[in-house]
C-alpha cells in the first residue's frame, strides 16, 4: 500500500473481541497462559504488549524494514543500540548531532571504554582517514540538530558496507515521509517518536528499527532485557499520532519554507538554515535523498546575547520550550536550551554559536508565524 495509507492501516486492524476500530490499549502488566508454557502470544509487557506491536509494525513498514521496537524515549533508543558494542570498540559520529546524543555518547567514552570520533560527515572522502581495526559503526544524523547540515546517507552506508561498519542513521528530524534511510544503505534507524510520528507534544517515546535477521534478534533481546521498552497507553498515542503524519508533514513543510524565505530577507538574520532554501549549500543532495525538507528552520543573528534574549522572549506565538515536531510552533536558543550539555568547545568548533536560533515550525497559518517573528525581530 502507499505510505499515506499505510499510516492508517498498518499494523492496525478491528479488534478481534468488540470490532473496534482504533486499536485498544492493553493496559495490562501480564497475560493469563491458557496452559503450563502455552500463551496467546504475549506473557508479560516489558516482552510484548499487543498495543506496542501494533506500533512497531506500523513504524517498521513506514521505514521499509524487518523489525521496530518501541522503546520509552529517543534516549532510550539510542541507549539500546549502543549496548551493541563492547569496551574498545570505536565510532565515527556526527560531529553537530543532537545535545543528548553528544553528552550520553561522551559518558558512554568516559564510563565504558567505547572511543567516539566526532567527525563532519558532510565530506565523505575525509571519512576512511578515521576507520581504525576498532571501528565498528557510523553515526548518521541528517538533518543535523541545530545547524540542518546533510550527510549523503548513501555515500556513508557504502563506506560503512566496504569497511564492514554498521551504518545508523537518526530519522528523527525528517520522519520517514520525508527520509528513509534503509533504501539509502543503512542498518540501523533510530527516533525520537516524541517528535513528528506523534506530533501532538503529549508523550515521550522512541524507537530502534533494524533490517537483518540477526540485528533484528539482538534489538528485541536487548530491549527486554534493559527494560527499556515502550509502554502500552504511550504506544497508543503514537500509534494515534502516526495517522495524520502525512499531511501533518506537507504543513510543516509549507509553512516552514514560508518563515526560512521570510528570515533570509530580513536584514536583522546573518544566516538561515534550512535545506530547503536554494543558497543551502546542501539544497540538491536533499533533493536527492529526501522527500522533503521538513519543518525545522534554524537561524542566526549578529550582536549580543541581550539581542537574541529579546527575540526569544518577544514571540507571542512560538513557545519558548525544547523539543519539535509538534502541531504548535517552538523558538529555542540550542546553546542554553537542547546543546548546552554539548559544552562550549564543542559547540564552537561546530558552529553552533550564542546567536543561532532553532525553530520548530508548527501548523499554524504562515502569515500568523510570520508576523510573529517580525514583531520579536523589531
């Protein structure tokens, strides 16, 4: 079936007992066996839980691949995968990648023994210089949280393939409407499903998506035995978010397009990013590789902090507050806010400054944005 159709429909059918139509929420801790090791199917939640399945076929088939496990939060999912690898076993990562991901990857280095290459994997020929016989995996965010950098998935994952590396790529930003990076090569796939698979800013979740027999079983048993899976009523709202995905997306996309061209007039903003903007740098590779360009913009402006204070506190309707992907329109400042456990000399050297400014465009009217940014601007 299409994409569109798939949102709706996959993983989800009539509830056998009542004929539902939504898939009901099985808040239940355990399940009753019918006999001494003879059981419907589920045991015990933390192992499966029959709203969580629904879920995970759902997102699996969005994605194209074999397996999904829904875990509790995008954390959580990056949490999981990294339980793949051992002490002494090295990765090559985005170097501007999330605030959380840089922060839990560094503990995991200090704590365990893994060594973590923070590398721009926009130039893929500087990229083998860093594969050593430790080497096990490449960690892909595209877009990149703040700055909407793009790495060519399909040049990296062929790196990755030629070297014997996993390839794991974070969706989050981009949904996989608008990106899926398992036709582009990759292993592993991870989310945010907080963000806009469930669009509506009222649950946490995440999830890790595989495309092997064998890392399919060794996701699903590192998820029951963390206990870092996902719970049945917030699976629900996931599940219940997903089916207005696609012309969620086409707002975002429509309206942040709107606000990037508005911002890349104004006299006031040194730079936008936003690879949807024909001065992007990366604008036909993301073309190329996705869908779409998404609905997340990020700009930044000249002079000092007080100035970038007055604009964050001089919106009316862009919250200040972390997170995206949600229906309503965000403003955070990622050096204090969603990067400030990224520390100062990381975010120097990747360009995330004092004066960038990272939105996250909701499905408001365009022209109410606008005016918005315009009066916060002034």
């Amino acid at each position: 079936m299409s994409f569109q159709t798939d949102t709706i429909h996959a993983g989800v059918s009539p509830d056998k007992a009542y004929g539902a139509i939504m898939t009901p929420i099985y808040q239940s801790s355990t399940f009753v066996f019918e006999d001494i090791g003879k059981h419907r199917g589920f045991d015990y939640t933390r192992s499966g839980n029959p709203t969580r399945a629904a879920l995970e076929e759902c997102v699996a088939a969005l994605e194209g691949c074999s397996c999904a496990v829904a875990v509790t939060t995008g954390m959580a999912a990056i949490t999981t995968v990294l339980h793949l690898f051992r002490t002494g076993d090295e990765i090559i990562c985005t170097d501007d990648c999330y605030g959380g991901t840089a922060r839990l990857l560094k503990t995991i280095q200090e704590q365990f023994g893994l060594k973590i290459h923070f590398v721009s994997l926009r130039e893929t020929g500087e990229i083998e210089s860093y594969i050593t016989p430790n080497t096990r995996a490449i960690w892909i965010e595209t877009p990149s949280n703040p700055l909407l950098n793009l790495i060519d998935i399909a040049g990296v994952t062929a790196i990755a393939k030629k070297h014997g590396l996993l390839s794991i790529v974070d969706n989050t930003f981009l949904s996989p409407y608008n990106q899926q990076p398992f036709r582009l090569g990759a292993d592993i796939v991870v989310h945010s499903t907080t963000k806009y698979l469930n669009g509506h800013s009222d649950v946490v979740g995440g999830a890790v998506l595989s495309n092997s027999p064998e890392l399919d079983a060794r996701i699903r048993f590192l998820v029951n035995s963390l206990g870092t899976c996902a719970q049945p009523f917030d699976c629900w709202l996931v599940l219940r978010g997903i089916k207005t995905l696609v012309p969620r997306m086409k707002e975002h996309e429509r309206n942040a397009r709107a606000v990037a061209e508005y911002l890349d007039r104004h006299p006031k903003v040194k730079r936008v990013f936003y690879p949807g903007l024909a001065s992007h740098p990366q604008h036909e590779l993301a073309k190329r590789q996705q869908r779409g360009f998404g609905g997340m913009v990020s700009f930044e402006v000249d002079g000092a902090i007080e100035q970038v204070n007055s604009i964050l506190r001089g919106t009316k309707l862009f919250a200040l507050a972390e997170s995206l992907g949600g229906v309503e329109s965000l403003i955070e400042h990622p050096a204090t806010m969603s990067h400030a456990s990224m520390g100062a000399e990381h975010r120097a050297a990747v360009g995330i400054t004092d004066g960038v400014i990272r939105l996250s465009i909701g499905i408001e009217d365009p022209d109410d944005l606008i005016a918005d940014l315009s009066q916060a601007l002034a």
